[in-house]
C-alpha cells in the first residue's frame, strides 16, 4: 500500500517516464497526474503528501534527470517523525526547488 502519493501537472507532463518509475520502485509511493498545480511559471511541479505526513509542493523539477532526487526526497519523508525533514541535504536538488512544505 502506497505511503505517499506524487502528483504531477497533467499538462506539463504528459505522462511519467520510465526513469522516475525505476527509481521509485522499491518505495510505497503511488504516482498520478493530477489537474494544474499551479505553478505554470516554473514548471515541471510536483506535490508530495500523505496520511499523517507533512505536504510539499516543489516547482522547476525535471522528472527525468531528479528522478534520482525525488525517490531520495520520497525516502527521506518516509523515514522522517511525521514526514518533516529536518535535513534537506540528502534531497539533492530539490531542495532549492522547494516552494512550500505544510505539516501533518
């Protein structure tokens, strides 16, 4: 059962490559293209949430070449007390791509 849910600009994606699906598979996250989020000057956005986690909205992301940051972004929520990270350092790039967090 999936933990956390990835969604992503139906508009600004398409679809999810096969890179990020490889990197994500060991993890119980579930990815879906969802309506705008918003963020059309600064695209590719991505939303990260779940149950009892805390919520983060990046922006600027190249689901291709992050793929590698964004499974390690999903592992590090995961593994973090409430989803919170409190060391962003492990996230690679998207941690300058952050826009927003909101906690559980």
């Amino acid at each position: 059962m999936a933990r956390l849910i990835l969604s992503f600009c139906r508009d600004c994606l398409g679809s999810v490559p096969e890179t990020l699906t490889e990197a994500l598979r060991d993890l119980p996250v579930r990815m879906r293209l969802a309506d705008c989020l918003g963020r059309c000057d600064a695209p590719q956005a991505l939303a990260l949430e779940g149950r009892s986690l805390a919520a983060y909205l990046f922006d600027g992301i190249d689901v291709e070449t992050d793929a590698a940051d964004i499974a390690a972004t999903c592992k590090a929520v995961l593994e973090a007390d409430a989803g919170w990270i409190e060391d962003a350092r492990p996230c690679g790039r998207l941690r300058h791509r952050l826009v927003t967090r909101v906690p559980a």
